[in-house]
C-alpha cells in the first residue's frame, strides 16, 4: 500500500478506490499495477537549500535548452519549435472533418496548449521580475534591463493567449469547438502564435546575453 498526497486524490478517475487516512492522504493498494500511467514520488532527507543565484542561473540556462531543443522523447515537437508544428497544424484543414468528436478532441488540445502558455508565461514574467529585486545577491545588475525585457515579452505572450481565446468567443466557452472549426478562424490564429513565437525567441535572446556575461566575468575572474 502506497500512503501519500497527490493534486488529483479528489478525482475518481485517478483513485476511483476513494481510499483515505484519516489525517486526509490517499490509500493506493497494489500501486506497482498502475504505472507507467502514474508517476510517484518519495521524498526523502531535507538539504540545505542551494543559493539563489544559482538556482536562477541554472533556471536561465534551463529556459534556452528547453527552447532551443527542437524535439523530445523522439518525435514531440518542443521549445520555439513547438509553435511551428501548432502552426502548421491549424492549416492542414483536412485534419479537422465535419465530425463533432474529432473536432471537439482537436480543440480541447489547441486550449491545452493556449492555457499552458498563457499560465506558464505569465507566471515566468513573474519570476524573472523577482530577479531583479536583490541586486547582485540574486542576477548582477547588467543583466537587469535584460530580465525586465525578457519579462514583458512573456507577460506579452499571455496577452496572445486571451486573443486566441476571443476568436472561439472568450475561455471556457463550451461551444469554442465550433468556431474553432471554421477554417477563417483557425487562420486568424496563425498571426498570433507566429507572434508568440517571436516573443518567445526574443526572451530567449535576453537570456543567453545574461549567461554571456556571466560566463565573461567568470572568465575574466580567472585569469
């Protein structure tokens, strides 16, 4: 038996036993049957905290592999390459039949990837905005300007994600899927996602110009 907490206890699909401790942590019996579907974990002894400027400097370096990696696990399109397939895909109108299911399946995947955006970019905004307010404890101050750019862009891409979800008649709209399915619309769409991508790669840029100078005072330190 696997005792534990999870964001998705409360739904039946994910644990449809609705086993609990009485201090509130799922009961899961005979969890080895239920992966590779789910993913546990087991936290183990407490460490001391990395300093902050490096964890911002490995989430820096992160953010340009993540965008710069054009595929994943084989054959998923990823990073600044993702908007291209996305793209790509809203054009090839035989991909979308006069078939309420299908139809229905292809936007609940376009919304996934329009809220994951909008969410992710927003909050990452956030953050490197939180980079800036501890001087040179936290990001060296010429790389300042450089954060607050690369944050507008990304608080910039969440703004396009609202504009896709105006052209299906605002976010969770239940009848998105039909206007969604009109090829005009899909189209009016291009613009927006290629734009979100020059967004994207404009951060990208502002990034690898802060690793730059980190490496060129590390560098410069040694000699």
């Amino acid at each position: 038996m696997l005792i534990g907490w999870s964001f998705f206890q409360g739904f039946p699909d994910f644990f449809p036993e609705a086993e609990f401790e009485p201090t509130g942590e799922f009961r899961k019996r005979d969890w080895f049957n239920y992966l590779p579907e789910f993913a546990f974990f087991t936290i183990n002894e407490k460490l001391e905290h990395p300093p902050l400027k490096e964890t911002c400097y490995k989430a820096l370096e992160w953010m340009v592999q993540v965008a710069r990696t054009s595929v994943t696990f084989g054959d998923r399109y990823n990073g600044l390459a993702a908007y291209d397939a996305w793209v790509k895909q809203l054009l090839r109108d035989e991909d979308f039949p006069d078939d309420h299911t299908v139809l229905n399946q292809r936007y609940e995947i376009h919304n996934n990837l329009v809220g994951f955006v909008a969410e992710a970019r927003w909050y990452g905004s956030q953050f490197l905005i939180g980079m800036t307010t501890g001087g040179d404890n936290i990001i060296h101050q010429d790389s300042i300007e450089d954060l607050y750019h690369a944050a507008a862009l990304y608080a910039g891409d969440h703004n396009l994600m609202w504009e896709l979800w105006d052209l299906v008649g605002g976010n969770n709209n239940p009848d998105a899927w039909i206007k969604f399915a009109d090829p005009a619309i899909r189209r009016k769409m291009v613009p927006i996602i290629q734009d979100a991508r020059q967004k994207d790669e404009k951060a990208v840029e502002h990034f690898e110009r802060i690793l730059q100078k980190l490496l060129e005072r590390v560098v410069d330190h040694t000699k």
